[in-house]
C-alpha cells in the first residue's frame, strides 16, 4: 500500500474511499451527525487513525467500516476497498439490495399508460359504431 500520512481529514478519507461522490457530501454528512465514531457525531476535520471504526450513513445505505489505511486520494473502486474493511451486517446489506432491486426509475413499462396511435384510431371507430 502506499506511504501512510500522519494526518488525514475524516472527509477527505471518506471521499477517497468512495463513500461519498464529493468531498462536500462527506463534511456535509459530518456536519448533520450520520458520521459517527463510538456512536458520537464527528467532524469533518477529525484525523482518521488506522483501527478507527465509524458509523456512516448516506443516502443509499447505512456502512460500518474499520480504517484499514490512510488514503488521501481518491482512485478507482478497485483500489479503494483496500483501505477499509466493510463490518456492515449482512441483514442491512441484503435490506439494501432489495430496495435497489425494486428502485422505480420513473419509466412507464411498456403497453401501459397512454394508447398508442392505432390503439387510439381502434378506441374511436369503437365509439363510432356504438
């Protein structure tokens, strides 16, 4: 692994790590108290020790992750989950993989809804011949 700093920002960590998109999304989440360690709120500028565990909640889902290494850059996904070891239990990980499984995109399914030209041209000679 690469040279570990003495000094890393939790946001910054968190970043890195692909948790959050932006670096702003993760002092964000700081800020409003859904990053804790030991179950108390923690800022943004804390410094992350190896053997930290923290308590993260995002929007998608709730982590519980070890600091495995110190990473202040962020690199592909592949790289990044080397610097952290994932504690998050497996019911809340499947509860998540369920709510995925059953995301509404906002497309209607195909045939529903709204008739289509010919469906509505059928749907008229109908009524004509009532």
């Amino acid at each position: 692994m690469k040279e570990e700093k003495e000094k890393l920002r939790l946001d910054k960590y968190l970043w890195s790590i692909r948790i959050f998109k932006t670096r702003a999304q993760a002092s964000e989440a700081c800020e409003k108290g859904r990053v804790k360690l030991n179950d108390a709120p923690v800022k943004a500028s804390r410094n992350v020790n190896v053997g930290d565990k923290y308590a993260v909640k995002t929007n998608d889902r709730k982590w519980l992750i070890q600091v495995s290494g110190l990473l202040d850059h962020r690199v592909q996904y592949t790289e990044a989950v080397k610097y952290y070891i994932d504690l998050t239990p497996e019911e809340e990980k499947e509860k998540m993989q369920m709510q995925a499984a059953s995301f509404y995109t906002g497309k209607r399914l195909s045939k529903t809804g709204r008739p289509t030209k010919k469906q509505r041209r059928d749907l008229d000679e109908f009524k004509d011949d009532i």
